[in-house]
C-alpha cells in the first residue's frame, strides 16, 4: 500500500464557522507525520485552475479563531463533467500531490467521490457546514457556532418584541433541515419552532399563538427554518397572521448570512482540530472515500456513501421539550 506523502486540502461548499480550524489541523497533522501539505484554493475549481500554495505548521498560525475559510471556497460546474475532473487530476499529478482532504457538505463528498472512483484518488472528507444535516456523524464543523449565533440575535430581538408587545417571526438558515431552528428556538425559549421535518400548517399555528395570548404571553418569538413549507414565504406569514389574529403586530427578521459567518465557538474549534487530525490519521490508514465524522464523541469514518444529507427524522424527544417549555 502506498501511502500518501503530499496531501491537499480544500473547502468547498457554504463555509461554516471552523473550516479554518480544520485547515490549520490536517495542515499541522501533516507536519507533525513529516507529510508535505498543499492549499487548493476556491474549493474544486482549484483544482481545475492549479490554484495551489504550499502550507507549512506556520502558515496556519492564528486562523483557530477565524470564521470563514482563508482557502475560500466556490461552486464548480466545470467539476462535474468528466473532462473538468481530467484536468483536475492532471494538475494533482503535476504538482505530486497524492491525496486530497475535502472540508464541506454532502455534495462536496458526492463530487470527491466521483473523482475517488475516477482516478483511484484517495480522499478523505470532513464535515463543515452550518446545517448538521450530514448522515454519519452527530455534528457538522459550524453548527455549534451558527446556534450561537443565532440565540444571540433571538436574544436581542427578544428586548424588541417585550417592549413593544410585538409578535416576531424570525428566519434561519437550513436548507434542508430543522436542526438549527428547533435547537436555536429550544435554547432561545421560542413560542413556536416551524421546521421542515414536520408541517405544522397555519391553522395550528393560528390556534397555538391565540392560546399564548389567553395565557397573558404579552410578546412571541416564532423561530421559522428557512426550508419549512409555511415559512417559504415568511412575509406572507406575518400578514396571514396579521389578518387573522388582530391582536397581534408582527415584525419579520431574516437572519441570514450572519449565522455563517463569525469566529468558531470553542466547541466548533475543537471538533474541527479532533476531525482534522482524523482525516490525516485515516489517509495514513490507507483509507479512501471516507467522511471523518463524530459518533458519541468518537471519532469514526464512514464512506461517502453514507455520508449523503440527513434523514428527515425528527427529535421527537426535542420537539417535546419544546412544546412543554413554551406552555
Ligand atoms: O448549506 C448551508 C447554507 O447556509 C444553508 O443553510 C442555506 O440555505 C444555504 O447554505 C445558502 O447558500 P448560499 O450562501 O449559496 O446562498
């Protein structure tokens, strides 16, 4: 088994909070196993371009602290044709590089291991992105800092709605998933938490909001995933509620981008560095096509083929304490 000597690494996808961390750990695991490492800029279309720089133990200094990805990171189209790959590899040849560390969501796996397969490339992903929707492993390298993040602004929008009685609809991120809305809405003692695993319809909505008013609630935070069938038009959302339920003015907030950005919680920090060095512990294993990922506070491997977006199951456990905390 020949065993990689020269490793790059690279960010693809939505960045998350901690793919810094994560450079900085498969950078410094490499020096730390006299491996040499290679930065492949701009995610996947760097590859294609040759956008690479060489790194070293100290060309990651202070980056832990940073949100963002100093390698940066883009959609590549190109990618995805069979020609696009063939340069790509080409370029990896050219430069001795013999293994690839990929940093991001499930469809940064899909495309690494089309490639794997292609070329009969060893890579390794790491999870990194903000939605912790990513089968085979409890959470993703961001999570925890876009939860953060966002109990923040609910906080602060909170003072708003208590001083003027007001109702808030307030909108976060998660394609796909609830995981963000209904731990944020959890941690921020939301009234009502919508998410796509599970359609709440309006009528309920209507009722459970009318029942918070009977019971002296003077003001509301409704948290909305971006992804919920209802909440695909939040602004349409506040009217209908406006229309329907007189005593209540609402407002809307859109989180957004803010819950990407920001520096990496000390958690986020610590599951990037833990996964970082995981990848590299893997290529040194001879594994390939794998997601380095954390299972019980394990860190574990799985093939990208099970690393594909989560489940739609719901935490019937958390939507529990949900509904019994916002009596
Ligand atoms: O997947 C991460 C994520 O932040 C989602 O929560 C969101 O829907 C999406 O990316 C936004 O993508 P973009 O930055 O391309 O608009």
């Amino acid at each position: 088994m020949n065993l990689p000597k020269k490793i790059g690494v690279l960010t693809s996808g939505g960045d998350a909070p901690g793919m810094n961390a994560a450079i900085r750990a498969v950078v410094r695991a490499c020096a730390y196993h006299d491996l040499e490492s290679v930065g492949v800029y701009r995610g996947f279309q760097g590859l294609l371009e040759g956008d690479f720089n060489p790194l070293d133990a100290r060309s990651v200094k202070n980056i832990i602290n940073r949100g963002g990805t100093f390698l940066k990171s883009a959609r590549s189209e190109e990618f995805r044709t069979v020609e696009g790959r063939k340069k790509a590899f080409r370029n990896l040849k050219n430069e001795n590089i013999d293994a690839l560390v990929v940093i991001g969501g499930d469809g940064t796996f899909a495309g690494a291991s089309i490639f794997a397969n292609e070329f009969n490339f060893p890579i390794v992903g790491l999870p990194g992105t903000i939605d912790n929707d990513i089968n085979g492993t409890d959470y993703t390298i961001g999570y925890d800092t876009a939860l953060n993040t966002v109990v923040e602004a609910i906080d602060k929008i909170r003072d708003t709605a208590n001083s003027h009685n007001r109702l808030f609809l307030v909108e976060v991120m998660g394609r796909d998933a609830g995981d963000i809305a209904l731990n944020a809405g959890i941690g921020a003692g939301a009234e009502e938490i919508l998410i796509p695993e599970q359609n709440m319809g309006r009528e309920r909505l209507l009722e459970s909001l009318s029942r918070s008013k009977i019971s002296g609630k003077t003001s509301s935070i409704v948290v909305v995933s971006e992804g919920d069938q209802i909440g695909k038009n939040i602004f349409g959302l506040a009217e209908f509620i406006e229309e329907n339920l007189k005593e209540y003015e609402v407002r809307v907030t859109v989180l957004g981008h803010i819950q990407r950005g920001g520096a990496p919680s000390c958690y986020d920090r610590v599951l990037a560095s833990r996964l970082g060095v995981g990848a590299i512990d893997a290529l040194l294993r001879g594994e390939t096509n794998v997601m380095i990922g954390i299972v019980h506070n394990k860190v574990t491997s799985v093939p990208f083929s099970e690393a594909t977006k989560g489940s739609n199951e719901i935490d019937a456990e958390l939507i529990r304490v949900a509904d019994i905390i916002s009596i």
